[in-house]
C-alpha cells in the first residue's frame, strides 16, 4: 500500500491511497432513521431508486397484500388523508396503526394475516413511520417496497435494472432507528455483491452476516419485542422468512402495484 500526498499550505502529511478504484455498476446508501428519511425530499433523487423496509410491520403486510391479490395499496402519512381517500373510495378496505394497534373505525390493523384476504381489492393504509418512508421517497425514478418476505424478488429487479444508485430507507420506530429494517436491508446488501457501499450501508452489512437466522434478530429488537409481549409473536414469524414471496410493490403517484418483471 502506498501513501502519498501532503496537505496544501501546511506541513502536515495527509496520506491519501495511490490505488486504482473498482468499477461498480451499482451504489448502496442506507438511510438509518426517520430524521434522515424528512431530508429525502429535498435531495435529487431523480435518478435513484429508494428500497422502503418497514419489517416490522407495514411494508411486510403490503407485500403480504400483494402476494394474495390486492390490486392496489395507497400509503397516505395521517388518518385524517386516509378517511379522505376512502370516501373518494369507498369500496377500499382501510388499513393501518398507530402504537401498534388499529385505528378505530378501520376496517383492518397493521397485522400480516389480516392483508391475506386482500384479493382483487384496493387498499388504503398509513402506518406511524412505514407510509411515511414510501411517501418521502416520492421523489426517486423508483420506488420498490421492501421486505424480507420478498427479499430475493427485491435483488433480481435491482440487478437486472441496474439503477445508478439505491437508496435502502430504514422506516425506523417513531423518531429512532429500528434494528429489523437496517437487517433487512443488511440481508439485501449481502445479495447484492459486486455493489459498492456507503459507510451506513458496510454497517448494515455487519450487522447482517452478525446474524443469519432472521427470526434471531427480529426477537431482539425492540419492535419485536414490543409486538410479543402484546400477543403478536405469530406477526414477527411472519415478517421473519426470508424470500416467501416472489412479488415486489411498486410506488408510482402514491399508488403501490405488483411490479410486472
């Protein structure tokens, strides 16, 4: 290794690596946390495709949804845009949580196996931080939901479309970081290896390989945690296999559909 370089108008050595650069075909960022996903609408994300995992729960039941049939899901960030959605809607089926529970007066919750009933109906959900996440991705050329559910459907259209550069948003549990989304998107990094990192996304990466059975680290965290001690345990089973599914949401005009591939 050679180190080279002083710092201009000073003495002082500033070693810099005369090596050359791999080539990447693809650029990974993580966005860790929710203070960092309010600053994605003001970066250019013209060129980018965001990843959105909420795994425990919302982005796992949307894929749930998907995956049995549901023709449409449309994430909206309060109640009060969901109430007004749906009576522009009113066959819609109105999903969603705050503090983890049902909102009262919605038709379903949060949970995975309330959305596999979903066939040939159109949804409308908004979730404490997963709904927000897609929808502060609104921005980006692509906009894929993620999951482990559908982990390996995720990296296929990656590498096969090859986007200048991914951003994998963590949604995060209210204003912190949440474990489960920075593994899942630690899980994606891993099937994706020839991709170059950002330091948030090498500490996603670790954090995977720290952990390869998922429902490991999803009892762990604290979502996980929270949601057994509420009863939930079959939700964070659910939302721990990997690759289930073979279908991936697509967010186009705040509209979430079954990618065609």
């Amino acid at each position: 290794m050679i180190l080279d370089g002083y710092r201009k108008g000073s003495g002082d050595f500033f070693p810099t690596l005369n090596l050359p650069l791999p080539a990447f075909s693809l650029h990974l960022e993580v966005v860790l946390n929710p203070a960092e996903i309010a600053q994605l609408p003001s970066r250019d994300l013209a060129a980018a495709t965001c990843v959105v995992f909420d795994v425990l729960r919302a982005t796992s039941s949307m894929i749930t949804a998907l995956a049995h049939g549901a023709i449409e899901i449309c994430p909206v960030c309060s109640v009060d845009e969901a109430w007004r959605l749906k009576m522009q809607q009113p066959d819609a089926v109105l999903g969603g949580e705050r503090h983890g529970d049902i909102i009262p007066g919605f038709d379903i919750g949060n949970s995975p196996s309330e959305y596999t009933g979903a066939q040939d109906r159109r949804i409308i959900t908004t979730t404490t931080n997963g709904t927000v996440a897609l929808r502060a991705c609104a921005g980006a050329q692509c906009v894929l939901v993620g999951a482990l559910l559908n982990l390996g459907a995720v990296a296929a259209v990656l590498r096969a479309r090859s986007p200048q550069a991914v951003f994998l948003v963590c949604a995060g549990t209210f204003d912190t970081f949440a474990l489960e989304d920075a593994y899942a998107a630690g899980r994606l990094i891993a099937e994706l290896a020839d991709a170059s990192l950002s330091d948030a996304a090498h500490a996603a990466a670790a954090v995977a390989a720290r952990y390869p059975d998922a429902i490991e680290i999803l009892l762990r965290a604290r979502n996980g945690q929270a949601l057994v001690a509420a009863g939930r345990s079959a939700d964070v089973e659910w939302c721990a296999q990997v690759s289930r599914y073979t279908v991936v949401g697509q967010m186009e005009a705040a509209v979430i559909r079954p990618l065609v591939i």
